[in-house]
C-alpha cells in the first residue's frame, strides 16, 4: 500500500488537479468484500472532508487523514461489508464547505491482489510473470512512461478448469478527462502460444473478457497491456482472474416479474447450460451476476414471455429470441387496435449481446413498413444527454411509439441492422402501453456537472438556487402544468419550487437550509407532479456523471444516477438580497437589478453576483463584482424581441471569488430570495420611413407610431445607428400617448459617405416608477446622396 | 525478322482502306463535333471547362453532343449560328479570329474545318437524326514503327470505325501526342518523326477513343548481342527486349552491393555487422537464393509490406476522434491486420477481397476500415471507386465523372456503373464512437449519371453488369476483381511488386494505367501477372522469381548501350532510401532505439502504423514519407532536397543518435583497435568494407585520440552523409 501511495502522489505532481473537479481521481481502484481499505483521494478544495456519500448500501468511511496541503486529498478508510454488492459504487464527498463530484470505487467478490510494479518490465514476460492464485481481483497500472508496460500473472490451472477473465480499465474512468484505458488481454500456455485473445467484448465495451477450458494442467499466464500504446496516465485495472463462469448472454434475457424463470447461459467456453432464475416483483433492469465479477443484465416485465420461434403475441407482450444466423429476421404477428399507443422497446445491446437490432411493423398482408426504427436517442432513454455527443451502447437498442391506423392484424419484424447473427445474437422486444412521463435533470447547459449550476449545497441559514431541467419522456401525452415535489430532503431543508408553466424546459427551484439544521449531506428525489391530479404520470430524477472524456465530448463511461446529492453545509459568512425590480424587462431593452449582500463581521472579502437562470430570450452579463468595501451593485439584464411576455422567479447568486470562478470549486454560494421578474411588450413600436439626406444638407426621418399600451407620460426618442458622417440634430424629440408620428431632424457632413443605409432604429426613453427605462424599435433605411453641386 | 515484316506490312493494310467518303449532308456529331475536338474548341482550357469561356459552353471533348447543340443553336438564337448570313456566324468568325477571341485564330477561312462548319450552317444548322452511326473504335496503322537512326520519318493512318460499319480515315480531325518526344515526334497530321535510341508510343485520339502504336529507335552501326544465359523468365523476358533494342544490360552486383540491396528492398534495413559476415563467408553457390528466402521469412518483410499497403489505402486515424470511423484504434486494427496477412503471407486475392467484401465493426473485422480510411470523412461513393480502381487495378477512373476519360477508354457510362458497387455502403456508430459498423445495404439505387440522372447499374469496369439486385454488390465486385481472368488486377499487383525492386514500375507510375501510358514492357508485365495468379496470388513466390533473376542482381553501373535506359530494366537502378527505410537505418547502425510521439519506444519508423501521420517526425516528413492523404504512390517521395542534406549535417536526428550510441564506446571497451572499429562502421553504414584508401584516410581522423569515441562519430557521421548510405544500388 505504500508504495500506490507514492505512485499516486507522484503522478498528481506531474499532471495538475484539472479544477473542475473538486476530486481527480481515486486510489486504489477498488477494494474486497468484507475487507477494510485505505483509499486516497486527490484532487482540488479538498479540505476538511467530514463525509463520504455512498449512492448505493455497503460501504462505510471513517478516519479521514488530510495530506501535507489538505486542499490536495486525504486518505480515509473504506470498510466495505461482507454483503457488499459487487461492482460501481459512486460515491461523493461532503466537506466542510462543499460538496465534491462523483467518483466510482469497485467492489469485488475476490480478493484484491495489488501488482506493486514500480518500473516497466519487472513482469512484462512469461519468465517474469507475477503469480496470483485463482479467484482473485489483481489491481494493477499501466506504468506511465514511454516504455509500452505488459503485465503479465501466471496461475496454475488443472486439466478440465475453467479459467476466466473480465478486466475492468475502461469502465473504472479512473479520470474524468483523457486517460484513455482501453486495455487487451491474452491468455498464453507456458511455450508463450497464444490460446485466446479479446480487446473489446460485447458485454463491456473497450474492457476485455476472455475464457478457456484448460486442456492439461500446468501454469497459464494472463498478459495485459494496452491494445494500442497511448501515453498512460492512471491506467489503472481490475483484472478478475478465476474459474467463474462468464456466460456472454442470458436466453430468453428475462421474464414476468415475481416468477421464477429458466434460461440458457451462452457464451461459457465449459459449454452451455441451463438455470432458473428468480425475479423479484419490480418491473424493469435486473442483474444477474452468478459467480461471475459483473452483471448480465435481464429484464422484468408485467406481461408474459413471447419465446421464438412461437411467432405470434397477445399485446402487452415480451418477445424474446436469437439471431442465430447472419440475416435472420424474426416476426411476430399481433392485433391491435386503431388509436391504441404502444411503445415497443428493444433490448438486445442495453443486454450485452452483439446485436445491432432495427425494428419494423407492417400491416399483416402488406409489404409496407409503417414503423421503422434502428437506434435511440439518450433522452428516448429517459436520460441526460450533454451537448447531443453522449453516447452510449443502449443507444442501439431502438424504442419507438406504435399507433395504428386501423384495427387489424400487424407483424412486426426484428433483424440485426448490419446482417449479423450468432449464437449469443439475443434479443427481447418488449411491447406495452405508452404511459406519460416527465424526468427532472440538473445538468449544467455545458454538460457537466458543476457545482456553481448543478450542486446543491446549501450553507446553514442560506439558500441555493438550482436549475432544474425536465425532459418529456418518449410518447410523453401531458402537456400541462406541473409541479415539483422533492423527496427524501432532510430535517431543516425546504424547497420553494415555483409552479413549472407549459411547455417550459427549465425552471429555477430553491433550496433553504434552517440556521439548526444538521450539516449533512443527502440523496433526494425532484419529481414532476401534473397540476391536473386525475393525470398519471411517471416521473423520476436522471443525472449523469461522464468519465473517461474525450475530445469532441465523447466520454467512454458514465454513471446514471436516479437520486440527486445535497450537502448541508457550514453557515457562509454572508447572504445576498435581490431588491424587486419595480419596472418590467421590456422586450428589446434592458433592466438593472439592484444586489444587496450583507457580510458578517469577520469576513471582509469581495463578492460575485450573478443570476445564472435567466428565462429564454434574456441575456445576463457574466458577473459583477461587489468590492470588499461595498454592499451594492447592480446587474443587467437585456431582453431580445422576442423574450417571452410573462412573470419568472428569478434568483441573484452570490460567491467568494478565489478556487475556480466557472465551477464553482473552492468558493461559497448562496442565493438570494426569488424576486418576481416581468417580461413585458414594449409600449410603443416605430415605423421609420425611408428618408434621404444629400451631404452637406439638412432632412428629416419620419417615424410612425404604434402603441402596444398607453405610455405613461412622455418619452424621449433618438435615432442610433446613424451612418458615419450624419448627426441627428437637437432637440431630441418628445412624444405622448397623443402622438401619431416622430420626426427627426438629421445633417449630412460634406464628406459623409454617399449611399444606402440600413439598420437605423430608435432608442425610447421613458420614466416607469422612478427608474429610467430605455428600449429600442424600428429599423429604417437612409440614402445619403452626393450633393447635388458635385454631380 | 519480325519487325521488318511488320513494317513491309504496314502500307499494305492501308492501302486496303477505302479513301475519306464524309458522309452526306454535313452530320453534327460525325462532322462538326470533331471540330471543334481537332481545333482544342472543347478542350479543358477554352469551353470544354466546367463553366465554359467567355460566356460559351461545350461539353468537356464533346461528350455531351445534344447539349452542345443546343448551345450552338438554341441558347442565343442568331447569335453563335446566324442562318441567314452563315458567314457572320459568330462561331466562324470567333474561330478564324475575325473577330477577338481569347482562344486566337483557331483554323482559317477556307480551311477544311472552315469548310465543314460553314456547310453545316448553310445547310441550316440541322440536327443529326436519332439513328447516326457513332463511333465504335479507331485504329492506328501502322501500330508498331522501327527506325534505325535518327530522323526517319513515317506517316501513321487514324481509321475510325462507325456503328454502321463504315470506316474513315480521321487523320484531320485526331489529334497526337507522344510519351517521349526526344525519341519519337508526332505532327499533327499523324507523321511520326525518330529521334535518339529508344522505345515510345505515339497516340492518336479521336471521339472517346486513344490509341498508341510503338516506336523504336535503334542506333545505327552493327550491334552483337552478347552470350547471356536467363536465369528465368524474367531474365528472358526483359533479355529479349533489351536485344530488340540493342541494349546491352549490365553486369552482376557484387555479393556486397547485393546483400545491402537485398535488406533494404526486402525487409527495409540494411544488413548488420553479423549478417554481412555470415553471407560473405558463404561459400554456397546458391546463398544468394538462400538470403533471399531467410529475408522472406523475417517479419521485417511483413512490416514493410504492411506500410507499402498502409499508404495505399491511407490508413491514417483523424484528429477529431474518428466521427467518421477513423480513430487510431481503427487504424490500428487494420494495420495489424494487413501486417497479419502479409507475416502470413495470405494469398493477395483472398487479402483484397476480404477487404472490399467485408461487412461489420471496423474494430471486429478490420478489413472493412477499406471504407472508412478511403473516404477519410464522411462516405462519399465516387471517392471511393475512384481510390479502389487505382489501389486494386491502377486505373484512374476520375476523369470520367465529368466527362469520357480523354487519355483512356473509361466513358461516364463505366465511372458511374463503377460507382454504383459503393452506393449502397452503409456506415453507423456501433457500441462506442471510434467503433463503426460497415455494412451494405442492397435496396439502395444505384448511382446516377452526370448528364441526364438516368441511373447507371454497378458494372464492372470494362465489363458486366452484375445481377446484384437485392444483394450486396460488393461480393460480385470482389469476384469480378480478384478472378484469375482480371488481367488489371493481377497485373497491377504484379507491377506494384516488381516495383518494389526497381524502384520503377513497368507501367510507370504503377497506378496510372492507360491506353495512354503502356507498359515498357508488356510481355513481362503480361508474363508476371499470370504467374502471380497461377501462383493462387502467392506474393513470395513472385519476389522469389525476380529476386532471383539476374536482372534484378544486376550492377546499377551502365555501360555505353545502356546509358540512357531508364525502363527497361538493363541495369538496377539508383534509388533513394524511403524516409522510414533511412531513419530506421540509422537508428539501426547506432543501435539508438526509435522514439516518436504516441509510440512506445523502440518501435521502427516502418511499423509507426500511420506512418508519418501522428509520428510529427521531422526526419521522416523532410525525406518524405507519404502523409497517406491519397492512395497515389506518388504521395511516398524520394527526391533528394536541401532540407534533407541540410538535416543531415545539422539537424538534431543524427546528431542525437550519434550523441547516445553506445556503439563506439563498446567497441573500445571490447578493445578492439582503430582499424577494426573503423571496418565495422563501414560495414554497418554502407554494408561494405573500406578501401585501402579510405581506411587510411578514416584512421588519420582518429589517430589523434584513438580511445575518444568523438573521432569515430565523424567517421560514421561521414558514412551516413555520403550518397552511398542514402541510396539503394
């Protein structure tokens, strides 16, 4: 354990923290069940932890040990139970005054065997091979350097064993950016021959799994390197070496929930067999682990199994089989009825299996397809998505609403999109009524998770102000208001979440921490809730953590999670009030909100406000700073044509500056209470009409007046965007509700440049309860003619 | 013998040809339209450009005959065609400069294409009936000439043959080049005119159709061809050409000079110290066949092989994370994969066709990145039949996209029949985005002609039409390519081997055949591609039979018959070390292990699996290494530059390699004297001992301080500056 730490530490020295995130990486990898670990923690603001937030049951922490610079990390101990579930943990980190990403820690069955190589080549060949017993977890690095570093185990193997492989590298995203670990593995005899090899697997994407049956008995070497040399940084594996059996698929891939179905195991190098599985009672994902290291995933449905090659279904149903042969297509006959909303939903990559799915329906005796669908989308998925880039292997799997024309017989056809068949080629179709659905997300618009936008951490006495995202799940019917209700919230939290409008996609919710309440940190649930109580609606909170980024945002691991974290923290030296704007934001201007922050008496430090969440059509400026020597600012907020009329709540944030300004990272936030923000019409707009003006003369801009409502009192007017050359000539003119029109009076220069102008408008300026509001309207045409004397 | 018969020949088969009968009244497209062929009206530069000149648009050398009828009659009427005054026709009067015209006088009033037009005009400009013959074919008669000394002229006859089986002399209306004036001339008119000793071809093109007929220019004076016993049919192929020439080929190489070719050509490294003292202790009369077999076997072979195909199918990952299937795991794989087939030695029929039948992931079945490394980006059906046709058959089909092959026989009608195998190539993002499936998806139209839309059925090229409906149609093309009976697929695979050993191909470059570019020797390009085939494609056995061929271990020293040979293969050639086959050299000579960015250390420069791509080696990109951003052989250079010599002398890759060998140094510490040291650099810098010369000139630099190592790095960096390292010979 001594020397991972140093490796650790020398290898953070070498690559700075990356500060948006507040945790860089986690060592070791993972740990055993029923054992205690010693796990380090390296990354940024990392002082005074006081809390590990597991997602999941089975680990606990305690005996934090900050290093040297307490910013950098600390170690603490794991003690993971002997009922521990096997495999991702995510965890997340409360301190004293934050609350850090999500990293994953891995938890397995075997015992953990570290590799300890400090240099590359101690045991890259068959002669030097590092021997490990059977049935354990080897925790070992690609050595960074410039050496490609192999590791390679010898185990000793009777005849008729079974010895297999699952790697976990890939799926560790010991990194949250880079890190590329896209390992290989290969099994040699002890002459150096190869008797198997994987790179990429079906199940697990970049991570390996390989199995063979030893022919005689003798020792067997497991060699792992990466598959192609990228310069290594915590390339760092799980390397699961035993006689477990890793089947590839599970046939049919689930069944009725509550029963206890019988399966095929495929793919086991020891041959096929037969086994029953008992599913619990909640429809949807099940994992299926045998003794192996990882899942196979099953589904859980309330409606039957369809098994192929039965070829006909009653509607709800799930159709379950195997493109054994390159090209096959499967059918299925069904009867539906005209209007009726079916979602079918195809399982077959989400699953594991090598297939490609595309699905299609005909009519029964037609050719045409009338539904065709080959992948999905993440938010088909009901998931987050980043920047549209994310992707992930269920997205194969295709999902699609099926409403039919007319009451009648339909088949509906599955085949594999590239021809691809094979024994282990499973897939289950699973067709059920379309119900409504609307998921709560809390992803930044930059598609990370940052704190300053997608934390929720609340000092003690204060308030933070979260953007929460909802997204309509696929077939999704309601389309009215809702309302957020959170659950799970701890004693002395409170949510003021505003009514959700139609069709809004993203509404500001606060959160209230009481001056007693406990600091701690929680998993909570936001969920959208119909205003219309006689509606159903499913709802559920979806976040996604993406590790292992790369460039063009195409990050190889993520974490979905179904449970929001909130940290309760300690009281922030100060707290913000957004004095209530007494003018509207009219469309095609601007407003200046007025910050107030209130300091306590041992902080003396500047403070950054700014709102975040602003409603679509309104930009904000980026931050303003308040001085440590003032209280006061103001914030601008401008309104293009075509902001939304209509009422938000709007919040003003406020943060300490130093640590990482766009995180959030290392600073103290709070929000102010809502203040009430209107999006109005303008009250006049202005028609100019197309003028002329020769250089060197005197003319006149005319300009029609249109009321949108009655301006209260009188409104000054100027033209701006005035050509190079050509001033508008005083007294500016002053208008009432009275008026019909505005003439401007304008000079040409003698050398203003001859020519058509466009893009001339009109900036109004009028008083509304006692603050100066300035719009902006119209756009005109100007020629500027060559003086006539010229000609 | 044979040759003066066919000269004796010649006037006879013209004097069968019926004389000029231009078919009456004056035809479009038979009489007008070679006009403005013959006249360069229509040519690439004047209104045969896309966008035509000065407001006028023909069809790029007539291939679009209906459009331009419309243009000369219908798009400005009276304008181009003034029927009323056929004289004032701005066509004549632009054409015969009367008027200004960017493109000058291009034949006068009165002229015989004067004549035509005006005729034409004056009979009302009329339109060919639907039935007018076309052109079927031309001929060139004589088609071989042999003239001994210079300056002998000899007229040449262009016949066209018509669809309805009538026949005309063209020679007016053809127009002429030569692939080496030096040695044969052309006029317009068809007369082709010797120059120095050598052998051309002469063409003539007429409608869509180029011909060629062979010259040869033999020297004057009494030749002897001397006693030369053949080694195999290379040797008797190559042999009886160079007699008909009267070329004398030069002698053998040393065991030396061709120990160090052998290497270089065959595995891409030059002999080391052991294995130049093992193969000269050699007493065996056959160890020259039996180096050539123990190099066939070296994995070295496969490695080189790997990167000659690597750049031919621009196997390169894209900088952006391979959106288009392009990621470096993608070039990875298919590099190893043809590294794979090349160790195993996999029949090339078999090789090729796994990769244009393929279907699957592109990490799974790596073969199939044939269509994401082609395209680079996104898939784009003509790109890639244009790159298949020159990688698998050396035909550059490209011109005929936008209009029939001017140099060649390709016609729109066969460039989008030969589009349409790839019209159905389906890409999408499997399990991860730098993992993509390649599939075909068989209800997909096929592709569409330029000029009217219509589509055109996959069609082999100068073939069939495939019965490929609802099936993939690459499975037909792979049959179709790989067939014992392709004579371009074998041939050019043929040559791109042969090539690999001369430094020249028989066609030359070996991806550009056509009608207009022949062979220098067409019974041997002929000869090795059958046996390639007959071989069931084994790529060894042919590199075993022109390795061992005496041509092959020829000097590259010329005697005076064959001074000025450079394609015909009478003595080897002197060629410039590719830029990976140098840098490993002297990571090799100095025993200083490869380093390159995003490689592991002590990989070579010939196993960097995108070459020069993401290796940013400032070496290999100097002395050229191809940046595979085409699949031409061209993109691989091997001309000398002053960067290059400048980089020798100066620049940080010798300097540094000389700076961490530990070569000289362990020879010192081995004891070993001066003299010795100085015979192991010469030995491993250019595979030879020194001189007596040059072993007393290397001594008096070290004598000084003979245990400094820095006295034997001048010597070696000597060595590796002098012409004799950086050339194979």
């Amino acid at each position: 354990m001594r020397k991972l730490v140093l490796l650790g530490v020398a290898a953070a020295g070498v690559v700075c923290a990356d500060p948006r995130y507040m945790i860089d990486y986690v060592l070791p990898r993972g740990g055993s069940q029923g054992t205690s670990v010693d796990v380090e923690f390296h990354g940024f603001a990392l002082e005074n932890p006081r809390q590990v937030l597991f997602y999941g049951p089975g680990i606990t922490a305690s005996d934090f040990r900050p290093y040297a610079r307490p910013g950098d990390g600390f170690k603490v101990r794991f003690q993971i139970a002997k009922d521990c579930p096997v495999g991702e943990h995510v965890l997340r980190v409360r301190t004293a005054t934050g609350l850090t990403d999500a990293v994953t820690f891995w938890v397995s069955r075997f015992p953990t065997i570290y590799e300890f190589e400090d240099k590359a080549g101690q045991n890259d060949t068959i002669d030097r091979a590092k021997p490990v017993p059977l049935n354990v977890t080897v925790e070992g690095q690609i050595l960074p350097g410039p050496d490609a570093d192999i590791d390679v185990y010898r185990v000793e193997v009777k005849e008729g064993q079974r010895v297999s492989v699952e790697v976990e590298s890939a799926r560790l995203g010991t990194l949250h950016y880079g890190g590329e670990n896209d390992l290989a593995v290969r099994i040699l005899d002890a002459n150096g021959k190869e008797l198997g090899r994987n790179d990429d697997s079906a199940l697990f994407v970049q991570d390996p799994v390989l199995g063979m049956v030893a022919r005689k008995t003798g020792s067997y070497f497991i060699e792992i390197k990466q598959q192609i040399f990228i310069p290594p940084r915590q390339a760092w594996y799980r390397a699961h070496i035993g006689t477990f059996s890793r089947p590839t698929a599970i046939f049919p891939a689930g069944g009725r929930s509550g029963t206890t179905i019988s399966v095929r195991l495929l793919g086991d190098p020891a041959g096929e067999r037969t086994e029953q599985i008992a599913l619990p009672g909640k429809a949807g994902k099940f994992e299926y682990f045998g003794d192996a290291p990882s899942p196979n995933v099953l589904r859980m449905s309330p409606y039957p199994n369809v098994v192929w090659p039965a070829d006909s279904a009653t509607l709800p149903a799930a159709l379950n089989g195997i493109l054994a042969r390159p090209g096959e297509v499967h059918q299925y006959r069904f009867h539906a009825k005209k209007d009726e909303e079916w979602k079918v939903q195809v399982f077959a990559r989400a699953l594991g299996a090598p297939v490609d799915p595309k699905v299609w329906i005909r009519a029964a005796g037609q050719d045409r397809h009338i539904l065709e669908a080959d992948d999905a989308r993440l938010q088909d998925l009901g998931l987050p998505s980043a920047r549209a880039t994310w992707y992930i292997k269920d997205q194969q799997d295709p999902v699609a609403i099926f409403k039919p024309g007319a009451d009648g017989e339909y088949i509906l056809g599955i085949e594999d999109a590239t021809g691809a068949g094979g024994p282990d080629h499973v897939y289950r179709v699973e067709i059920e009524p379309v119900h409504n659905a609307v998921y709560t997300h809390i992803t930044a618009p930059d598609g990370y998770q940052m704190p300053r936008l997608a934390g929720l951490i609340i000092p003690k006495g204060n308030r933070w102000t979260l953007d929460v995202q909802l997204a309509q799940g696929l077939g999704n019917n309601y389309k009215g208001e809702l309302e957020l209700e959170a659950r799970g919230l701890p004693k002395g939290v409170t949510m003021i979440a505003p009514r959700v409008p139609k069709g809004a996609a993203r509404v500001p919710v606060q959160f209230v921490a009481a001056p007693d309440a406990e600091e701690q940190a929680a998993l909570i649930e936001i969920l959208a809730r119909p205003v219309d109580k006689g509606v159903k609606l499913e709802s559920a909170s979806r976040q996604g953590f993406a590790f292992t980024n790369r460039g063009g945002e195409l990050p190889w691991h993520f974490v979905f999670v179904d449970q929001y974290a909130l940290a309760v923290v300690q009281p922030a030296p100060f707290r913000v009030r957004l004095s209530q704007p007494q003018a509207p934001l009219l469309q095609g201007s601007e407003l200046l909100l007025k910050a107030t922050v209130e300091r306590t008496e041992d902080f003396t430090g500047a403070i950054e406000i700014q709102t975040d969440w602003v409603p679509p059509g309104v930009s904000k400026e980026s931050t303003v700073t308040i001085p440590a020597d003032k209280t006061e600012a103001t914030f601008r907020l401008q309104a293009n044509d075509k902001a939304a009329p209509g009422t938000y709540k709007i919040a003003m944030n406020a943060s300490t500056t130093g640590g990482d300004g766009y995180s959030g990272i290392g600073r103290v936030r709070v929000s102010s209470e809502f203040a009430e923000l209107r999006v109005s019409q303008p009250y006049l707009s202005i028609e100019l009409l197309r003028s002329s003006v020769e250089q060197g003369k005197r003319g006149e801009i005319t300009g029609t007046l249109r009321f949108n409502r009655p301006l209260p009192g009188k409104a000054t007017i100027r033209l701006e965007q005035l050509p190079r050359g050509v001033k508008m000539l005083e007294p500016v003119p002053v208008i009432t509700a009275a008026d019909k029109e505005v003439v401007f009076h304008v000079e040409a220069d003698p050398d203003a440049l001859a020519g058509l102008y466009r893009g001339i408008t009109c900036e109004v300026e009028l008083k509304e309860e006692g603050q100066t509001v300035h719009s902006h309207t119209g756009s005109g045409i100007l020629r500027v003619d060559a003086a006539r004397s010229s000609l | 013998m044979r040759l003066s018969l066919i000269l004796a020949a010649a006037p006879l088969i013209a004097a069968t040809i019926p004389p000029p009968q231009p078919p009456k009244p004056v035809s479009f497209r038979l009489d007008v339209m070679p006009v403005f062929f013959r006249a360069g009206c229509n040519s690439g530069g004047c209104h045969g450009a896309a966008s035509g000149k000065d407001g006028f648009h023909l069809g790029l050398f007539g291939y679009d005959p209906a459009g331009d009828y419309y243009r000369l009659t219908k798009q400005m009427v009276g304008r181009r065609i003034d029927l009323a005054a056929p004289e004032q026709s701005l066509l004549l009067l632009k054409a015969t400069g009367a008027v200004p015209h960017s493109g000058g006088r291009r034949f006068k009033p009165g002229s015989e294409y004067y004549s035509t037009l005006l005729r034409w005009i004056q009979a009302g400009a009329p339109d060919d009936a639907a039935n007018v013959p076309t052109v079927s074919g031309i001929s060139l008669v004589p088609d071989k000439v042999v003239f001994s000394g210079k300056d002998k002229r000899r007229p040449l006859q262009v016949i066209a043959r018509y669809s309805d089986g009538t026949t005309r002399v063209v020679n007016n209306l053809a127009l002429y080049l030569t692939n080496n004036q030096g040695t044969a001339d052309i006029d317009d008119q068809g007369v082709v005119t010797g120059g120095k000793r050598g052998d051309t071809f002469v063409f003539a093109r007429f409608a869509k159709y180029t011909v060629g007929a062979e010259v040869i220019v033999l020297p004057n004076g009494k030749f002897k061809w001397p006693k030369l016993k053949a080694d195999n049919y290379v040797d008797e192929l190559v042999y009886a050409k160079l007699q008909k020439l009267r070329i004398v080929p030069s002698g053998p190489a040393t065991d030396e000079q061709f120990l160090r070719r052998a290497c270089l050509d065959l595995i891409g490294l030059p002999p080391t110290g052991e294995e130049y003292k093992s193969f000269m202790a050699d007493r065996a009369p056959n160890k020259r066949a039996k180096l050539i077999d123990a190099l066939l076997e070296r994995d070295e072979y496969a490695d080189l092989w790997a990167t000659n195909w690597a750049e031919w199918l621009k196997i390169r990952s894209d900088s952006n994370n391979g959106a288009f299937g392009t990621d470096r795991k993608a070039a990875y794989a298919y590099y190893q994969w043809i590294r794979e087939q090349m160790k195993r030695n996999t029949p090339l029929d078999q090789f090729v066709r796994a990769q244009v039948a393929g279907t699957g992931s592109n990490l799974r079945n790596p073969p199939v990145n044939l269509y994401t490394m082609l395209p680079q980006g996104p898939f784009d059906p003509k790109g890639v039949a244009q790159d298949f046709s020159q990688v698998f058959t050396g035909v550059r089909v490209q011109c005929a996209q936008c209009h029939n092959h001017p140099f060649d026989r390709w016609t729109q009608e066969d460039y989008y029949g030969f589009v349409s195998f790839f019209t159905g190539v389906k890409r999408k993002v499997a399990s991860e985005a730098r993992e993509m499936y390649v599939y075909d998806d068989p209800n997909a139209p096929p592709a569409k002609h330029l000029l009217d839309g219509h589509p055109v059925p996959a069609r082999f090229l100068g073939g069939d039409a495939p019965d490929v409906q609802g099936k993939d149609p690459r499975a037909a093309l792979a049959d179709w390519l790989t067939s014992k009976d392709n004579a371009l697929f074998r041939q050019n695979l043929a040559d791109r081997i042969w090539t690999q050993f001369f430094g020249r191909g028989i066609v030359d470059p070996v991806d550009d055949v056509r009608i207009s570019n022949p062979p220098s020797n067409r019974e041997l390009l002929e000869e090795l591609g059958r046996r390639l085939a007959d071989y069931g494609y084994d790529a060894r056995r042919l590199v075993r039979d022109i390795c061992n061929s005496q041509v092959y271990q020829a000097s590259v020293a010329a005697n005076d018959s064959n001074r000025d040979d450079d394609s015909q293969f009478s003595h080897q050639r002197l060629r410039r070390l590719r830029a990976d086959v140098m840098l490993d050299a002297l990571s090799q000579i100095t025993e200083t292990p490869g380093e390159f960015s995003e490689s592991p250390r002590g990989v070579r420069a010939m196993q960097l699996y995108e070459g020069l791509y993401r290796s940013d080696n400032y070496f290999l990109k100097t002395f050229g290494a191809s940046a595979r951003d085409s699949v031409s052989t061209s993109e691989t250079r091997i001309e000398p530059t002053l960067a290059q010599a400048l980089h020798m002398v100066n620049g940080n890759t010798l300097e540094g390699k000389l700076a961490r060998s530990q070569v000289v140094p362990a020879m010192l510490k081995a004891g070993k004297k001066p003299s010795e040291i100085i015979d192991d650099l010469f030995v491993r810098a250019l595979g030879r001992k020194p001189s007596e010369a040059e072993a007393k000139k290397m001594l008096s630099l070290v004598s000084a301080s003979p245990g400094d190592k820095s006295g034997y790095d001048d010597v070696l960096w000597a060595l590796v500056n002098s012409t004799e390292f950086e050339f194979n010979h």
